[in-house]
C-alpha cells in the first residue's frame, strides 16, 4: 500500500480481515502477537489513518472504534488508478499491465470488462 508505514499496513490489514471495528485495545492485541508495541503508538497510528480517510472512528463509551473506510479490494483499486492517472500516455502502461498478471487474473479482468461494456470479446 504506497505511502502507507509498516504499522499503518499492519493495523488495516488486521481491520480488513476482521470485517469489524475495534477499539484500540483489540487492535494492539493482534498486532502483538508479532511485535511488541505500546498502546499510544497504535492509538496515535490509527487517528494518522483517520486523518488520512483511511480510518473512521466512532465513539464506544470511554474509547473509540476503528474501522476501515473502505474494502481492501477498494483501496487497492485507488491505488491502481492514481498510478494509472501518473501516465501521459495509459495505452502502453494498461497493455504492460495486461501482459503482466496471471493468465487466470487476466480472464477475469476480460470477463469484467466484457460485463462492462456489454460487448463481446474479440479473438
């Protein structure tokens, strides 16, 4: 994930995979279960994550509960297109692309661009 820290990665990853909010207690009991940090460094990573859009934060009694803003698969996504938006020429980075992944990914990605455009694929 471009311009994101190990430990922001590390706590939307935890976020992604538990499809839930949680408060900072919960997020730091996971996380360290590899590593060993203290509460106010996850608690100050997360509100850096709010601030960035990449976190909400909801009130939950005397703390708070984080949760992702969006999907993993939504980020991810963003994050192609900013890379795509870079390019003053997109045809030659899309067909690089296009050559590059998995022959299993690159249907897929036919078979949702031919659900887009309702037309049929040539060959």
């Amino acid at each position: 994930m471009a311009n994101l820290g190990s430990l922001e990665r590390a706590i939307m990853n935890v976020l992604w995979d538990a499809g839930r909010a949680m408060r900072v207690r919960e997020l730091l009991d996971s996380l360290n279960a590899d590593r060993d940090l203290a509460y106010t460094t996850v608690q100050t990573v997360a509100e850096r994550l709010v601030r960035k859009g990449l976190l909400v934060r909801t009130p939950a009694r005397n703390a708070f509960r984080y949760a992702a803003a969006c999907s993993r698969a939504e980020h991810v996504s963003r994050l192609m297109l900013e890379a795509l938006a870079v390019s003053t020429d997109r045809l030659p980075v899309l067909t690089r692309f296009a050559q590059s992944v998995e022959e299993a990914d690159a249907l897929a990605l036919l078979d949702e661009l031919t659900r887009r455009t309702g037309r049929r694929a040539t060959g």
